[in-house]
C-alpha cells in the first residue's frame, strides 16, 4: 500500500479520488478481515460520504487538508457520532455515541476518511487484544501470533495494508507495544497534546491518542493533524499543534542519547542486540550514545498497577445499566447494577476494577494508592535528571516478538510484563516512540522506543527516521 | 423549645446552595430549573463515554464572592472525585473539592450579635433528580424509576460552618442570615423551596462544658421551618436516648416533614467509603491576586450594613417596620426602597408597599423599574391614587411593566381632584348634618363614616387621606 503522504498529495493533484482510495482500503479490509478480526464495525456508509466529499472538495478547487482521501482506521474507544462504539466490551454493545470525539473531527477537516472501528483489549486493559468481547485479533505477520494490545486491531489494520494509518490510545504501551509486534511506527505523544475528548477513558491521567503508521513521515503527518490545544479537555496542553513533518529529516547529529539499561534489561537477547545496535546506528549518523542507569524504572509497573486500576475503578463506575449500553434486569437499581456490570465486563476488567477499588479503600489508600503517587513522582523526577544528561534515550519497546496467541491468558503477571519498558512514559507524562529495527524468531519484528521529555516530538521523528533509513527502510 | 436543663445543642450546619449561573459546572448546558426532563442536558453533563469536564470560571467567580462574604480566605484549590453508585449520578461520582477547598474558615456574624465560625466552602456538582413511581415510592422499592438530568452537573458551594450552633433558633438565624449573604452576592437566589439552598444538620447533646457528643446527621432540610423543627426533635431524642442510659449512635438521619421525626437512613457502619481522589480530568484551581480582586471589588453591601443603612433612614420603627425592613433586605428591594425615600416618599410606605406588593410577586420583580415604583408611590402619598389603587397600579407594572399613569388611567383611575372631592364632601355635609354635628364635635370615628360615603359615591377612586384632610378643613 501506498503511504499516507502520496496518497493525499495525489487525491489533492486529482492523480486519484478518496472514493478510489476508500474503495482500495475496503478490499482490503473484505479480503482478511474475517480472517483477522480487525475492524468490528466497517463504516462502509460513513467512508463513502466522508470519501466523496473530500472530491468534492477537490473539485471546487479548495484545499483538503494534509490527509486528504486518506482512509484512516479508528480504534473502538474514539467516539464517532452515530457509530458503534464498545471500547471493546459487551457492555458497551449497540451503543452508538450522539457526539465525536475532538480527534476525529481533525481527522475529518484534514480530509481523511475513516474506515470503521477496531478491535480492542476490553477498555484497553490488556497488551494482545485477547481481553477484547469480540475476540483476538491475529497478527497479520504471523495469524498464530497476537498483534500485541491493547490497540491491536488498530495496529493490524495498518500491518495487513488496510488502511495506511490508524489511531490507537497509549496508557502503558498500547500503542507502541502493538507498533512494535506488527513492524510499525507507533507513537505515545506528550500527554495533553492530544485532545482526550471522545476517548473512552481507562485511565484518565496516563490516556493519550496516537497514530499507527508504516513510516515515520507518515506518522508525524497524522500527529500533526490531531495534536492541539482543544478547549473541551482541560488537561490539553495551551498550545498550537508543533510543526513535526518538517523537522522529520533533521538527524541526529550533534545530540545526546541515552542508552538506559532499565529499558532492555530482562528483554529477549536477539531484541537487546537490535536496541545495540540501533544505538551504533544512532552514534554512525552523529549522536553521541551516553550509558545511563535510571533506577526508578523498576518501580514503574508496580506504581501503574496500582494508579491504572483506581482511576479505571472510577472511570467505568458509569457502565451501570442506567443510561445505555448493556442492561440486565434486576429486583432493584443496586442488583440490576451488580447484575449488569457481572454480566458486562470481562474477567481482566473486572480484574482491575477491584484492584483500583480496594487501593484507594479507607485504611489502604496511604499504602497503595498514595504510594503509588510517590513512586510516580521519583519516577518524574528520575527521567528529568536523566534529560539533563541526554536529549533523547533509548531502550527496548516489548521484551519479545510478538507472542503466540493463548500464551500469556492464563498469566496476568507474564502478560503485565509486556509493558514494562513503555509504563515508565506514561507515569512521567512524556513522549515516546517505537520504530521497527530488525527482525528476531520467526523473522517477527522487533520495535527500539526512543524517549524524550515533554513536547520532543520533532526531536523523536528524526531519531526514529535515523533509524528507519539505518535499517533499510525508505 | 429549650432542652430540659442541663443540657445543650451543639449544632453544625452543611448547608448546599446553586449557583446562579447561566450554564452548568462544566459543560455549556443551560442551568434551568423547571425546564421540560432531561432537555438541559449533553454528553458531558450525562457522564457519556470519553466525555470531559471543564470548569465554569462564573461558577468560581461566585464561589469567591461566597468566601468573601463570609471572611474565607481564598486560595489553591483541587478537586476531588467522590465515588458511589446512584442512579442519579450519571459517572457515578461526584466532582467535589475535598482537602483542599476554594474557601478555607471564616465566619459569619448574625443579627442577635452571635458569631458562627465558618470552617470552608467549596465547589461540587449537583446531581440529577430521581422520580420514584409506584410500590414504596422511594428508591428501595418503587416499581420504577425516572431520572431528570437537568440539575446534573449544576453547580453548588457547601458551606460548613463550625460546631459553634447553640439552638435550633441560632441555627435558623444562621441559615437565614447566610440566605442573605448568597442572595446579596448574586450567588444563589436562595429559593429554599426548589432546592436551590438545601441543608445538612449536624446535632449533638451534651452538658455544659462535657466534650462534644456523638452527632447524627440529618439530611436534605429544605425550609427553615424544617431546619428548626428537626433540630429540636432530635435533640431532645438524643436527650431522652443518653438520660435513659442508652447511647446515641452516630448516624446519617432522614427528616419526615409530616411525621415530625427524625429516623434513621444509615448508621455509620453502613457508610459509604467514598474513595476520594484527585480528579485527573481536571487541573488546579488557582485564582490569582488580580481575579480575587475583580471578585472582591464587584461585591455590594451585606444584609447586616445593609439593614442598618436602612434602619437609619426610619424614626421610632414599629416591630412590623422592622418585620418588613428584614423582608426588603432579605429579597434585595433595599435599593428601591431607599431610592424611594430619596425621591421623597415616606419611608413606612415604601418599606410597605416593597415589603408585601413586591415580595408577593417576587419572580415578575425584573418588569418594575425604580422609576416606575417611585412614581406610583408619589402618586399614593399626594392623593392621586388611593392605597388599593396603588396596590392594582403595582400589581400591572410587575406583571407586565409600562408607566403607571397610563395603568392608572386604563384602569379608570381618574385623579379626583380636590375640587370634585371638596363638592362631594360638601354635598355629604348637608345631606348628612347629625353625623357632620357629632364629628365636629370630636367624634373622630365618623371620619370613616364619610370616607365610606365618599367612596360610595366615587366608586373608590377618592383617596382616604385626601376626604379625611378635607374634612378637617370643614371642621
């Protein structure tokens, strides 16, 4: 599949249509999404008319937008009005929300066009989109393998040449863990540079929008698109959208990089090797690599397991039967509450709702919840010393290639470990990116997460196409 | 009522006021009372999926003009979320500032000279209302159940005074002095009966100089009637409970208006652990010198300079003036009042007419200009108009506004002049010469003799001060 770029700058010269291209994406999604199980919803209608009024556009002269006619799949958490929308869980099934979120309405004024909704971890709580109501979504590399999660189907649709960009949410690596088991370009932006307005928060403080792409050019446009203040989410940072695509080709000369042993420790050899030798790729192109130790990482995912599931225990409190999506009758509104969310919610969700709930309980708070915040806190702390000695670090995305399908259910603990190495960001606020670098067993591919503070988006897209051209990528 | 001897209240209230402003807490929903069910309402106010709240700086202006008022000082604030499930509750928990409150302590002094030590006063959001139909009728129960989100998502300050209430009389003071201070800010309109103010009591016994008592809540009083009664019923109930050698359990207490009694609604083992923690979909609120100054700058006189403004403008008040002056204060018509005086009209009158004309059609008050008041009342007070037809002439203008001579002569309110007047009492004079004798020789109760024929004769439009000073004249 073409990248986003060429296709948008060939549906604004009329070298294409969006309906062209929307027609390419949805053969593409007819052909293996029931092997796949992508997309649970495939808004043929929706990307038809968003399609041919992009043309339309075309044909009176104006200017589309940098995304024009670019079809452009949705995970299941963003709110899109009238489509269905379930975050992944039967208790959201048949709800279709009567507003859309900020994100999608950027997406749509820069010309793209929105394919449908796809598959999920329930409530992205999950790191292989097998917790998801509806069923895993196979990777498209490997159909044994899980696509990594909890933004999955996002990542698949890309990787199967559905659609060339998707948008996932990253509250502890959901977007950059998938990015890296599927060969893509993945992104955790700083939190509040993305308008959460319409997303379906799991956890409110640690939840940022970002793009899936098989390029980094390609990624840095689709950020640029949705990133900027947005006055419906009160956390969204002041500014204007930063210029990305134009500093994507910057290099890397002249800056420090962090090589941090906390962020491949324990990762499989072959994905340690590929981290080296991203880091000579890095020193080849003019970086110079600095070895740092930060600690504090360790105690990233006992600190997100514990602030994580309070949040969420709050954030899904509202799935009660009351106002929509599922409702099992009851003798009274408490059973029909408890009969409702029993029957709802899925066993990991289910999991982390009375996890939270009990570390912010009378009498544990202290211990747990406000512990938590304490580690996060160091956790800032740690990553700013760090950046005083280098501009950008380097470490491992997942521990491993993408994992087989089944393995890891029956483990949370195992399947918790996925995220080890992309928590620490989302505790500290910052940005990230996992790029593919190399292959490892069974020739799966293998992602390096560049990291920097606040606001170093420009800075990480240079880095990470560094890297892209170092592996042999154009 | 007074607590059998030796024994005394110790009474905190709680009290929860709307805020008037034009759109909701945090998000653009008209904050309405009476509009059709769940017509104010939008993704944000109804807790929908990926929904996000931002604050209403109206609502923080207002908050501050409450600390101000009451001598809080203002400073970073945080809010909380309060988690519970309810069906009217549409997130299932309730955004609140916990620890670190808008308003930290203060104090508000009363009327009968005591002072209330205020220990904060801070932001959260109203709930939506729940209709409970058929079978029991409340929650537990009921057939079935209506929800209205209108009020979802309206704002409130919670204002906690200290334990420093002696009695149920102290605590109605408070309540009503504090009423005052919301209406006189612009922060509430103080409307008891739709819930707009609504108060929590927190009641204790103990002896005199004893450590505070075990206290019971009672929830959701909503008239000061209630908040006194209720007070002095559950007093003396927790009296009997300790003098009969039982102990007083602490408990959240249901007030049943018709029943006259406090009953239980959940002891404290069955309190709910609310699980307070920051909102994360919000930031600090942190007003700065230059807002808390705008704040303090736009706020008016309180109800205490207020009546004493007014006070003085009266001589030798009677009670009833003094009932009135508290009246007029209370439904802000002070301004009016004082403009009227100003403008020549005596006080009584004005203090009269504002304290019953206007205060009975309180909501239609917006259509009465100062100008129009006062015209109407110096055409009572010259003889013009007499009291009922100034009465009529003020019930037009607040009804539907315009100039009250116009009114005045729509309504056939011809102006008897004193020549016309002057013939009929002369004309009465002759044709009634016993009773005409009997007042001239002092009998002062045939004034209303002649006053009564007078009117007769005029169809009531003749004023009876005018026929009383015509009659001296011919005395």
């Amino acid at each position: 599949m073409r990248s986003a770029l060429d296709i948008a700058r060939d549906v604004r010269s009329g070298a294409t249509t969006a309906e062209n291209e929307m027609a390419t994406s949805l053969a593409a999604i007819r052909a293996r999404n029931d092997e796949l199980n992508v997309f649970l919803f495939v808004d043929e209608e929706g990307a038809l008319d968003a399609a041919r009024r992009v043309d339309e556009r075309v044909t009176r002269g104006e200017d589309v937008g940098a995304l024009a006619g670019v079809p452009i799949a949705l995970k299941d958490n963003l709110c899109q009005s009238g489509v269905p929308t379930t975050a992944g869980s039967k208790i959201l099934k048949g709800w279709r929300p009567p507003y859309s979120a900020t994100v999608v309405g950027r997406l749509l004024d820069a010309g793209a066009v929105p394919m449908g909704k796809t598959n999920m971890d329930e409530f992205a709580m999950g790191s292989s989109t097998e917790t998801s109501a509806f069923g895993p979504t196979r990777n498209p590399l490997n159909v044994e393998r899980v696509p990594g999660g909890s933004s999955g189907g996002s990542a698949s649709a890309v990787a199967a040449d559905m659609t060339p960009l998707s948008l996932g949410s990253d509250t502890g690596g959901s977007i950059r863990q998938p990015a890296a088991l599927c060969g893509l370009v993945g992104v955790k932006p700083t939190y509040g540079l993305v308008s959460r307005y319409g997303l379906i928060a799991f956890a409110s403080s640690l939840d940022q929008i970002g793009p899936f792409a098989k390029n980094v050019a390609d990624a840095a446009a689709l950020l640029e698109v949705i990133a900027g203040h947005d006055p419906m989410d009160s956390t969204s940072l002041p500014e204007l959208a930063p210029s990305l695509l134009s500093h994507v080709n910057d290099g890397v000369a002249g800056k420090r990089v962090g090589l941090v042993r906390e962020l491949f420790d324990g990762a499989a050899d072959e994905v340690v090797a590929e981290v080296e030798r991203a880091a000579e790729a890095l020193r080849d192109a003019g970086a110079t690599i600095v070895e740092l130790s930060v600690p504090e990482i360790h105690l990233g995912l006992s600190a997100y397991y514990l602030i994580a599931p309070a949040e969420a225990s709050s954030n899904l409190a509202r799935y009660d039967g009351v106002r929509y999506g599922l409702r099992v009758d009851a003798d009274d509104v408490a059973a029909m509450n408890e009969a409702t969310r029993t029957a709802g919610f899925g066993a990991e969700v289910k999991r982390r709702i009375m996890l939270g709930t009990y570390a912010l309980s009378a009498g544990y708070y202290d211990a747990y919840y406000g512990q938590a915040l304490k580690v996060r806190t160091q956790l800032i702390d740690a990553f700013r010393r760090a950046y005083l000695e280098a501009d950008l670090l380097l470490g491992a995305t997942a521990p491993t290639v993408a994992f087989a399908i089944g393995e890891k259910t029956a483990d949370p603990m195992a399947m918790y470990l996925s995220d080890v190495f992309t928590i620490p960001t989302n505790l500290a606020g910052d940005a990230a990116i996992s790029v593919p670098f190399g292959t490892g067993e069974a020739d799966l591919p293998i992602g390096v997460q560049l990291l920097g503070p606040g606001r170093s988006e420009a800075g990480l897209f240079a880095a990470a196409r560094v890297l892209e051209l170092a592996d042999g990528r154009s | 009522m007074t607590l059998r001897d030796g024994w005394e209240m110790v009474i905190g209230l709680e009290v929860h006021t709307e805020l008037k402003t034009s759109t909701k807490m945090f998000c653009g929903c008209a904050n309405e009372f009476g509009s059709e069910p769940n017509t104010n309402v939008c993704p944000v106010c109804l807790g929908l999926p990926g929904s996000l709240p931002v604050l209403n700086v109206r609502a923080v202006d207002l908050a501050m003009a409450i600390g101000f008022a009451l001598h809080s000082t203002i400073g970073f604030s945080t809010f909380h979320r309060k988690n519970y499930f309810y069906p009217d509750m549409p997130k299932d928990f309730q955004i609140s500032q916990y620890d670190l409150p808008i308003n930290s302590g203060g104090y508000l002094d009363l009327p009968d000279g005591s002072r209330v030590t205020i220990e904060r006063a801070h932001l959260e959001e109203d709930t939506g209302k729940s209709t409970h139909l058929g079978g029991s009728g409340r929650i537990h129960g009921a057939d079935r159940s209506l929800v209205d989100y209108n009020r979802s998502g309206v704002p409130l300050v919670e204002i906690v005074s200290g334990p420093d209430i002696r009695s149920s009389a102290q605590a109605r003071g408070y309540a009503s002095e504090l009423r005052g201070i919301l209406i006189a800010t612009g922060a509430s309109d103080g409307r008891m009966e739709e819930g707009s103010m609504r108060i929590d009591a927190n009641v204790s016994v103990r002896r005199p100089g004893d450590p505070l008592g075990t206290r019971c809540e009672i929830k959701n009083l909503n008239s000061l009637r209630s908040l006194h009664r209720a007070i002095d019923y559950e007093a003396a109930r927790q009296v009997e409970l300790v003098e009969g050698g039982a102990k007083v359990r602490q408990e959240t207490r249901h007030w049943d208006e018709h029943l006259g009694e406090t009953s239980t609604m959940r002891t404290k083992e069955e309190a709910e652990d609310y699980r307070y923690f920051r909102e994360p979909d919000l930031v600090d609120l942190v007003p700065d010198t230059a807002w808390q100054e705008r704040i303090r700058a736009g706020l008016g006189a309180m109800p205490a300079e207020r009546r004493a403004t007014l006070l003085a403008r009266l001589t030798d008040p009677t009670p009833s003036q003094l009932d009135a002056l508290e009246v007029v204060v209370d439904l802000g018509f002070d301004d009016l009042v004082l403009a009227a005086i100003d403008a020549g009209v005596e006080a009584p009158l004005a203090l009269a007419r504002a304290a019953n004309e206007l205060a009975a059609a309180i909501d239609d008050i917006a259509n009465l200009t100062q100008d129009a008041f006062i015209a109407t009342l110096t055409m009572e007070q010259g003889g013009e108009l007499s009291a009922t037809q100034a009465k009529t002439v003020l019930l037009e203008l607040l009804a539907h506004a315009g100039d009250p001579r116009a009114i005045a002569a729509a309504k056939g309110f011809e102006q008897l002049s004193s020549d016309s007047l002057g013939e009929t009492v002369a004309a009465l004079i002759t044709q009634y010469p016993d009773e005409w004798a009997r007042f001239r020789d002092g009998d002062e109760k045939l004034a209303q003799f002649f006053i009564g024929q007078v009117m007769k004769l005029t169809k009531g439009q003749a004023n009876g001060k005018a026929v009383i000073a015509e009659l001296q004249s011919r005395r």
